[in-house]
C-alpha cells in the first residue's frame, strides 16, 4: 500500500465512523424515521467535506463524484438504523472512531486546501471545517446548539492537527506531516475524553443580559 | 408547446406554490415580519436549487441568473402574505400544488446533474435534494426540526422520482422518463397524504439516552 | 487614499465590527466556550460574504484568499471573549458600528455581484444577503430564529442601500452611488433603531394554525 492509498483508506474508515456515530447521535436526540436516520448519518460523514469542496470551488466535491464516499456513508448509516440501541460497551469504541475520523479528516481538509493554492492560515480553518462541519449541520438540523461550539475539546485537535500537517507539509514532507497531524489530533482528543476536558467557557447568565 | 417549454412552465408553477406553501407554513409557526415572510417563501422556493446548483457548481444559479424564478417565487410569497389566513378549502388545493412542485423539482434537479456529469447515485441524490432542500432551509430558520426528517412520506417519492429520471433517462427516453418520474413521485406523494402513511421511525425514547 | 481604498477600509471596519458584535450578542444567548465564541464571530463577520462568494462561483472566497479578513475577524471575536461583559456605555457604540458593517456590506456586496454578471434584482438580493447573512448563520448555530425574519428594520435598509448603489451604479457613477447607498442604508437603520420601528408582521396566532 502506497501513502495514498493508506490515506484514502482511513479516510473511508471516518466517513463510515461519522456517519455511524452521525445517525446514533441524532436518533438519541429526536424522533427520526429512516430518511432522517439515514439522512442525518451522510450529512454528518460528508457534510464537512462538502463545506470544504464548495469553499474551494472544487465542484462536484469528492463525496458526489467518488461512489465510495457515499456507499460508506450510507453504510455506516443503515448500521446506526439496524442496531437502533447501541450496547453500553459499543460506545467507547464509537468514541474512538469518532476520533480516528476527527483525526483523519483534519488533516485530509488542510492538505486539500493548500493543494488547491490557499494560504496557511485558511488551509487550517478549513481542516478544521472537513473535521467538525458534518456533525455541526447534524446537530442544527435537529434543532441543537452544536457541541462543538460548547463543550469537551473537538475543534482544538483538529486545529492542531491541521496546524502541524500544513506547516510542517509545506516542506517536502506531506506524508510524514500528515501523519504526525492526525496522530497529535487523535491524541489530544482521546486525553481531552479521558480526563473529560472542556474548553474555558463562558456563562451568559454572568453576563449583562439586556439588549 | 414543446418539452422543454413544458417543463419550464412545470418548473415556475412549483416555484410559485413552493413558494406560497413556504411562507404560509412559516407564518403559522412563528412571528415572522414581512421580511421573514418573504424570505422564507423565496427560500423554500429556490433554496433547494441553489443547493443543487452551489454543488454543482453550476454558479451563478439558475434561480439568480433567469429573472422569472425570483418573479415566480416573490409572487408566490407576496400572496401569501396578502391571504395570510388562508380559507379551510384552501389547504387541499395547497397540497396538491406543493405535490407538482416536489414531482417537477425531483426529476429536473436529477436531470441538471446528470447532464453536469454526475453518477446515478449522487444525481438521484441531487434530485431529491432540488425537490425537499428549501422546505429543509425554511425549517431550520424558524427552528424546527425539518420535517422530511421526521414524518410522512415526502422524501421517498421525490427519490422515487429522481431514480426513474435517472435511470430510465440514461437511455435515449429522457423527456418520458422525466414524465414518468414525476408522474410516480405526484403518485406516492398523494397515497402517502390520502392514507397519513409514514416512513418507519425510531423513536429516542426507546433508546439508551445516555451519552 | 483612494476610493478602493477607503470601501477596503470600510469593510474591514465592518468585519472587525459584525465579530465583536456577532460574538457578544451569541454569548449573551448560550453557554459558549472559547471556540464557540470565537466561531460565531468569525461567522458573523464574514458569513455573508462567504454565501455571497458561493452563489456567485467567486471561489476561493475573498475572506479565505486575503488574510486581512480572518484577522480583523479574529481580533473581533478575540475582543469580545476578552471584554466579556461590556460596560452599558458600549451597547449604543457596538449599534453603530452595527450599522456602519450593515450599510458598508450592503453596497460592497452588491457591488461584486453586478461585476461579476448578475442581473440588478439578484444583485440588490446577494447585497442584502451580504450584509445579514452572517448574523443569520450565528442566530441558526445558536438555535434562535434569525432577528432579521422577526423584527426590526435591518434588512430594508440593505435592501435600500443595495438597491442605490446597483441602479445608480449602471452608469458611470460607481463610486459616488456606492457612498450613497452606504450613506442611505445607514440612515434608515439609525432611523429605525432611535424610533425602534419594526417592519409590518404576521402573528401565527392570528392565524388558524392546524396544518
């Protein structure tokens, strides 16, 4: 197996990961029939992909032009609607998936970016977008604020993900970049998880609440 | 009247009742201002379309670029405004109107990404997508959960459609398969409605709700 | 200084100024950490111009391709987590500069799409959209129905501003209708905020509410 095609590998494992945790996440949260299941399980895989795709002006995006995308989203998805009640010890291994995607598509993300000419600084932002933009669209269409935006540490690795594999990628060294980016990614998010970490927040109730 | 001409004129008499149908419903959900009201009718109008044509990437979209689509869809939501409450003997007729609209958007939003090059798969999704997009975007602004995600048979023959268009249109027959198509998704539409069916659904309280 | 430098300057104003407000008023609303806040800043600030840029096929957007965007974004939401809970005396100074980002939005919006090829209604539209839109996107991730759909006149000053700076625009006189435009659309919205107008609504309880 080339670096591509291990690439292209894990990038199928998170998007069937995604959508997976996408539809389970998404069926605990309100009542759904299968179009909502299966719906809410793609979107969560491919929706950051497609944010990207189509910042990037890089249309079709991938996840329409390559059948396995969404044959691995539509996987992952049926699986979420057929075992309906996950067991308690499937969740942890949810969690990891979810990071290995978190992981994955971060640095994926940037590394699209910057092959298609953007600088540093928005090639991050927007490997960040690949990794949090599905679950973010899963959690306003059914009517939540996204976590992301809340709570637990998600957003951070995948910026420091994107962060190492476009700067440390801009040498000669992608591969290896790539590889330390998703591994710094999945780290921070598995600590942030175990010692249940949270960025500093702040309450609006200790705010001046008037208009 | 040829085919072309026929369809187009189909495709500003869904724009027109997606449109009234639109604003209509998010009137009765919240308090809209004639902003809103208008928005919202041009939104569940067009909205699926720009969708379509944003991943196609087929910009400026059709709805921006031909003068009768914001026409048709800025009608339609100005009288929903003036009626504002509509008579009882109104919403049948309603229905009926949004039901043209799922069926013409269904099958020529697949037809568009065929036509751009997309696989059957991905262009029966772009279909479907053209046909619920902007009833979903019009939900999502007023804070409900979309209701193609929850309830009735809505999304299922807009696929429906779409797969015929589709995949009876890759032959030399795309002109009868789109009317098939449509014909098909109208069918579907209207049973589900006559007889309240709903696509099977999972219920979150059934489930482990913890996370 | 010449006239594209002074509107480069406006809009950056305007960027920072929809950031620090876009970040305070999402913080007032839900609990929020650090990313949140900094998200729906950065969101507010250059969302508009980020639809915008999509519909019109101008990819990669401006606010990814300059690196001035991000940063006056990000100083502005920056600031906002800084300060926190701002003193009485700001509310009416963070209005104003509102109004300056709405007026400074509408007719550089505008301005993009006539010389990018759209005709003037779609024009007068995507200028309206650039100024609103990203308060739109940060009231959606919040869970509120955007303001814009509800109450108060903001945008109908867009609109108006827009329209001035399109139809005037056609001629030979850009620059000048672009001042007047911005000039106009601030006008109405000081206007409005002083007398607190609100635009006609719709109660949906006035209304029969089955469906």
């Amino acid at each position: 197996m080339t670096g591509t095609q291990v690439v292209l590998a894990l990038d199928q494992l998170g998007t069937v990961t995604f959508a997976l945790n996408g539809a389970m996440t998404a069926s605990r949260r309100v009542r759904l029939d299968i179009v909502g299941v299966l719906a809410l399980g793609v979107i969560t895989a491919i929706g950051g992909g497609l944010i990207r795709d189509v910042l990037l002006g890089a249309t079709p995006p991938a996840a329409l032009e390559h059948w396995y995308y969404l044959a691995a989203a539509g996987a992952g998805a049926a699986a979420a609607w057929v075992i309906a009640r996950p067991p308690r010890a499937l969740h942890r291994v949810i969690v990891v998936l979810d990071a290995i995607g978190l992981s994955v598509f971060c640095v994926t993300g940037a590394h699209k970016a910057i092959e298609l000419g953007l600088q540093p600084a928005p090639a991050i932002l927007l490997g960040a977008i690949t990794a949090v933009g599905g679950g973010t669209l899963r959690d306003v269409l059914v009517g939540d604020v996204p976590s992301v935006l809340t709570s637990e540490l998600y957003a951070i690795p995948a910026l420091a993900g994107a962060t190492v594999a476009v700067l440390a990628g801009t040498s000669n060294a992608a591969a290896p970049a790539a590889v330390v980016g998703a591994v710094l990614c999945f780290a921070i998010r598995m600590v942030g998880v175990h010692f249940d970490l949270n960025a500093p927040a702040r309450d609006p109730h200790a705010a001046p609440t008037e208009e």
